[in-house]
C-alpha cells in the first residue's frame, strides 16, 4: 500500500502504477490523468508534407511501383541503407542482393571509403561499384587487394581510376574477364594499350564509356589485336575514336553484342562493311547517332544479322519508312527474315526539317506508320521493351490498329512513347489493354493524354496530371 503523491489517497501499488512528477507513485485516476497531460504537450515529429510525394515520384521515375505493402527482403534493404553509417559489414550475401544494395548507396550518394568496405569479401568474383565518384586511388587498389579472384569488374563514375591502378589491377586481379569501366579519363593511351597487350587474352567483355582525353584509334586497333575472344563490346562517348575504327572492330569475328556510338556519323560504306564482316553472328546490335546511315545500311541488316535480339538505330534522319517496313517484313521463322525481336530502340528515327515538321507526304523519312505496323506484327509477341521517343510520323490510327484492345502483347514490359504527338487517351487506355505484364510507360511530351485511368503495378511517367489519376484509380482494373 502506498499514499498518492498527488490526491494523498491510499491505494494498492500495481506493476501499472504510475510515478508522479517528483518519483513517488499515483493511484489510478492521478495516473490517466498525468498521461492525458503528457499526450496534450508531447510534440511529435513529422517528415516534411513534400517528403513522401518526392521519394514516390522519385521511385516511379525509376519504374518501381509497389502494390500493397514492401516485400521484407525490399524492407530490409532500405533499412541497411538508412543506417549504414553504423554497419560492420554486410555477411554472406547474395550477389543479387549486394547489387540492389550498391544501387540504392549510389543513389543517395553514400558509397565513399568506408561503406566500399561492405562490399568486399574474399570469395566474390563480381564487384558492381555504381557510383565511384568518392573513391580514391588506394581505394580502387584495396578492392583488387581484398578480392584478388574477381572476374567481373563494373565502375561507374571512376574519376580516380588512373594508370597506377590500373597497373596495380592487372598484378592482382588476374581473372577479370569483364571489364566495364566509366569516365576513367585519366588512364593514358599508353596505358591502355598495354593492359590490352598484357590482358586481352582474357577479356571476353570491355564496356568503356565517357573517355575524352584518351582512347584513340591506335588503342582500338590494339585491343582487336589482343582480344581475339571479345564477344561483348560497347564504346560510347569515347571522343577520340572516329570511324576509322570500324574497320578494326569487324576482325572481332566471335563478337555477339555490339554497342557503339561514336563521336562522329560514320558514312555507310564503313557501317555496310562491318556489319558484312560480323553481322551473322550478332545478337545485339547498337547504333546511336548515326545520322548519315540510309536504307542501304538498313538492307545489309536484314539480309545478314540473322541472330538479332536487341536491335538500336536511334537518331537517323536518312532512312525512309519503307526501307524499315522492309525489315520487319517477312515471317520472323524465314531464313532471309530478321527474327523476332526482344527489344527494339528506334527512338529519333524521323524527318528533321524544321519548316515541315510533319515530313514529306510521299515517302516518310524515319519510323512512320508503315514501318510500326510492320514492327508489331513482326515482333510484337516477343517484344519487352519498345522506344521509338521522337518517333513523331507514326499516325494516330497506326497506334490504335496496334493497340486495339484485341492485339495481346504478353512479354511487354516497358514502353516509350515520348513526343509522338499523335498519342492521346485512347492510345493510352489501349496498350494497357494489350499489355499484361506492363510495367513502365514514358510518355513526355504526349499532350493530348488527358484523365486516363492507370492500372495498379504500372508507373506511368512524363504526364503532368497523372498523379491524380494514380491516386484516384491506382486500384482499378482495365476490362480486357
């Protein structure tokens, strides 16, 4: 028993007992009391009202829309994220998992020297550093220290990776056979002919991109010299090469992906000659910007890449609608056919005259409505991701004819349709009708979309009104 601190009365001590403002204890009522109290002055903290819409807008921008509540695995991994300042180390993670990890540390800018540490174990063969743009020389030199038996190299924004890191990479790190290094613009020509004469028998990947002060055209000739078994290739912003070294790429006979935007257009003679050369074995063929390729680069592809499932000519302005309906004409099963595509970028195919921004009438330049309704019913049942932004001669009843509600593309999963003026509502509502599996539609610039209703699961970017429509209808579904 015991007097209350307050009323003074006697009551009966209880391990719910309150303790009253100068520690002695409060009967019942003295106690709901002084906790109604304490309710009515506590202040609780909450985020910013523009936090929450941010990080949402934020995640759709990057196709992520969750439907009911965050898997614990997706939970988990924001969590470590949020506190990673006070992480040892990481465990025996999957590899799978420590990607997703350094993608959301690259994000938010927080992968520096002493988080690059959680990433690195002894026995991992792939190291995945998205953004190393606060990495240091020893930095990069205490990742080949640690994991000496990596065999797959991924750096984006490598500012600091430079000639002595790259001698010390190729003293411990022996087994890299993917080597995908971004903005490393401090590693001399000198410098990299060497790596490929010492290393290129190994390498079956080199992925290279935003180099301005070197890589030249003698480097290229060197790397075709001394990777004799590259199958995958990419080089893009590489200001110093030109397209002298075209010639030198086609002597890769064993190469599957091929990925090049160069600092010039090509002419295309130099673009038929390689694609001649190696176009049988492709798989994936990438070409961006060259603006001089015609319909007889287009004509070269179809009667040589035959193997083709990633096909990219972004920004052309010669190339005509027929040519490009000649492509995907012809059953996908035929021997002279192009096959069936998984994904297709023609974005930028169009007519560039700003006096006649419709194109000429009699024979469209560019991806126009012919050539689109080629490409569905050519690939369209295989297709995954589809962009033909700036695709601006498609008509109006070519989009409808494809997306008819009827049409099922079952593997789409990812559309861009930006700047094509003639997309509106129904348009819209029509490929969600066609797409099961969509997930990520892009459409800037499509002005004439108004109050159209977006299914649960898709991200639908570019409209400025869209939110409203996800927030009212983000559960609705589409009548198929």
């Amino acid at each position: 028993m015991e007097n209350c601190e307050i009323c003074e009365k006697r009551f009966t001590v209880t391990a719910y007992s309150k303790t009253g403002p100068d520690g002695g204890l409060l009967c019942t009522p003295c106690g709901k009391e002084l906790a109604k109290d304490g309710a009515k002055h506590e202040v609780k903290s909450k985020k910013p009202a523009g936090k929450k819409r941010r990080k949402t807008e934020s995640d759709r921008l990057d196709g992520l829309v969750t439907q009911g509540a965050k898997s614990l695995e997706q939970l988990c991994i924001e969590r470590v994220a949020d506190v990673h300042m006070d992480i040892d180390e990481f465990g025996d993670m999957p590899d799978t998992v420590l990607n997703r990890l350094s993608e959301i540390f690259s994000k938010r800018r927080v992968l520096n020297p002493r988080t690059l540490r959680l990433f690195l174990r002894p026995d991992l063969d792939t190291i995945a550093i998205h953004d190393a743009a606060y990495l240091e020389e020893n930095d990069y030199k205490e990742i080949f220290a640690i994991v000496p038996n990596v065999t797959k190299l991924v750096l984006r924004n490598a500012c600091q990776f430079k000639d002595n890191v790259l001698t010390y990479m190729m003293e411990k790190a022996t087994k890299i056979n993917h080597f995908q290094v971004y903005a490393a613009n401090l590693v001399t020509n000198e410098m990299w002919k060497h790596f490929f004469h010492s290393h290129g028998r190994n390498l079956r990947a080199v992925k290279l991109e935003w180099l301005d002060a070197a890589f030249d055209d003698e480097v290229v000739e060197v790397m075709v010299q001394h990777c004799p078994q590259l199958e995958r290739l990419k080089l893009r912003y590489c200001r110093q090469i030109t397209a002298a070294s075209l010639a030198a790429i086609g002597r890769l006979r064993k190469l599957t992906h091929l990925s090049l935007m160069l600092s010039g257009s090509p002419e295309p003679a130099e673009l038929i000659t390689l694609i001649d050369a190696i176009g049988s074995g492709l798989k994936t063929l990438s070409l961006e910007n060259c603006a001089e390729a015609d319909d007889t680069v287009v004509d070269i592809i179809r009667n040589k890449c035959s193997q083709l499932g990633k096909f990219r000519l972004s920004n052309v302005d010669c190339i005509t609608d027929k040519a490009l309906a000649t492509l995907f004409d012809g059953e996908p099963k035929e021997q002279s056919a192009l096959p069936a595509l998984h994904y297709v970028d023609l974005s930028g195919a169009r007519d560039i005259d700003n006096n006649n921004p419709l194109g000429p009438q009699d024979e469209p330049i560019g991806l126009a409505s012919s050539a689109f309704t080629q490409l569905m019913k050519h690939s369209g049942s295989k297709l995954v991701r589809l962009n033909i932004a700036s695709c601006r001669h498609v008509s109006h009843a070519a989009f409808c004819d494809a997306f008819n509600g009827i049409v099922d593309y079952p593997n789409l999963l990812e559309i861009n349709l930006s700047f094509c003026n003639s997309v509106d509502t129904s348009v819209i509502s029509g490929i969600f009708k066609c797409c099961p599996k969509l997930r990520k539609l892009i459409a800037f610039g499509c002005f004439k979309v108004d109050n159209v209703i977006v299914p649960s699961g898709i991200a639908l970017i570019g409209l400025p009104k869209a939110h409203d429509a996800i927030e009212q209808f983000g559960n609705a579904k589409i009548d198929t």
